[in-house]
C-alpha cells in the first residue's frame, strides 16, 4: 500500500499543476452567471466526468494514436514539454483577461443566444483542465511509467485511474464551491497561484524537452 500511495502522489503532483482547477473555478463562474444553482451543479459533474474520461483515453489508448500517426516517444516528449511551457508562461505573464480566451467567448456568445449552453466539455473540461499539456503529459508518463519503473506491476495498474478520479473530485469540489473560493482566496489570490503553478510548468516542460533531447542523442549516438 505504500507503494500505492507513493505513485498516487506522484501522479497527482505532476498532474495538478497543469490542470490547474482554480483557473477553472474562474473560468466556471465566468460562464455559469446566469444559471441556477441546479444547472451549475449538473455543468460541475458532467466537467469532471469528461476530465475523467478524458485522462483515462490519454493515458490507455494515447500510445496506439501515437503508433498510427507513426509519433515516437522522444517527440512526443519535447512538443509536449514546449507545450507545457508555452502554457507555464502564459499563466506566469498573462497577457489577456479571461474573458478574451477564444473558446470563453464563443461560449459567452451561446449563452447571450440561449438560455442553456452546455460548458461542461468546452471550455471546462478541455482545454481548461484537461488540455493539449495535460494529454501530452499523460502520454508521455503512460510511456515512461510502462517501460522504466520502481513500482510493482499492480500499483502501474491500479495507481492511474485513482490519480484521474481524485483530479476529477478536485475539480468537481472547487466548481461546486467556485464561489466560496472567490470569496476566501480572491482574484488576486488566484491568480498568484496560477502563476506558482506556471513556474512549476516552465520547469516541467524544459525537463521534458531535456530528456526528449537525450533519448535522440542516445538513440543516434
């Protein structure tokens, strides 16, 4: 069990950053105004079963999608590592409001339009918490974990799929509580966070893309 608990840690230290949930508690209050606190509630649940089922296809079926595109591990590990940075550095020097990301204000349009708009998928569950850095991530980990680990063989099958339900729960918890959050932590509170976490992605992406460029110097030495 200590073993298991070990490599749940792990997973959802990695995880975490890059999902970032507080950034869609903002995201999720920004759209939701207008929706009764029944339909918030429904939106909250149906974004965290997406990013559930999101993560669990990545981690299973990503390797498959890499080998039918012909995509190696080392180049899936340096575009996910620029990804993860490039997302790192937008959340350490934002340059827009929330409000102007390009899938907020197709939805905001929708809701202006129609009195329910389903956000539980877009924006929420992807690319807000469950994007591009975080498939990429979760592929790449798939590869590594498989091929070159400590733990036991059952904690590599058990450990995944409890790392993406207790991210599902996080978030699912933080947009049912986004506006006690808001009011505990702030804006500013936050936003300082989410630049923490963007630090911590800046950091990953560049180990990421370190690692992808030594596989290739080992491969062709």
């Amino acid at each position: 069990m200590g073993d298991l608990l070990e490599a749940i840690l792990l997973g959802l230290a990695v995880v975490l950053p890059l999902a970032n949930p507080l950034s869609s508690v903002v995201l999720f209050l920004a759209l939701s105004g207008g929706m009764s606190d029944r339909e918030r509630n429904h939106q909250a649940m149906m974004a965290s079963v997406y990013v559930f089922l999101i993560m669990f296809v990545a981690f299973y079926a990503g390797k498959l999608v890499m080998g039918t595109f012909g995509i190696s591990i080392p180049g899936l590990r340096i575009a996910g590592g620029l990804i993860i940075s490039f997302i790192g550095f937008r959340m350490l020097f934002p340059d827009h409001k929330i409000e102007e990301i390009p899938e907020v204000e197709g939805k905001s349009e929708e809701l202006r339009s129609q009195p329910v708009v389903n956000i539980a998928f877009v924006p929420i569950a992807m690319p807000s918490t469950a994007g591009p850095g975080t498939i990429a991530l979760i592929i790449s980990s798939a590869s590594t974990i498989k091929n070159n680990t400590v733990f036991p063989a059952w904690v590599i099958t058990v450990a995944p799929p409890i790392i993406f339900l207790v991210v599902s729960l996080v978030l699912w918890v933080s947009l049912r509580s986004s506006g006690a959050i808001m009011r505990w932590i702030g804006k500013g509170g936050i936003e300082a966070i989410s630049r923490l976490m963007g630090f911590l992605l800046v950091c990953m992406g560049v180990q990421f893309i370190i690692n992808g460029g030594l596989e290739i110097a080992t491969k062709y030495h």
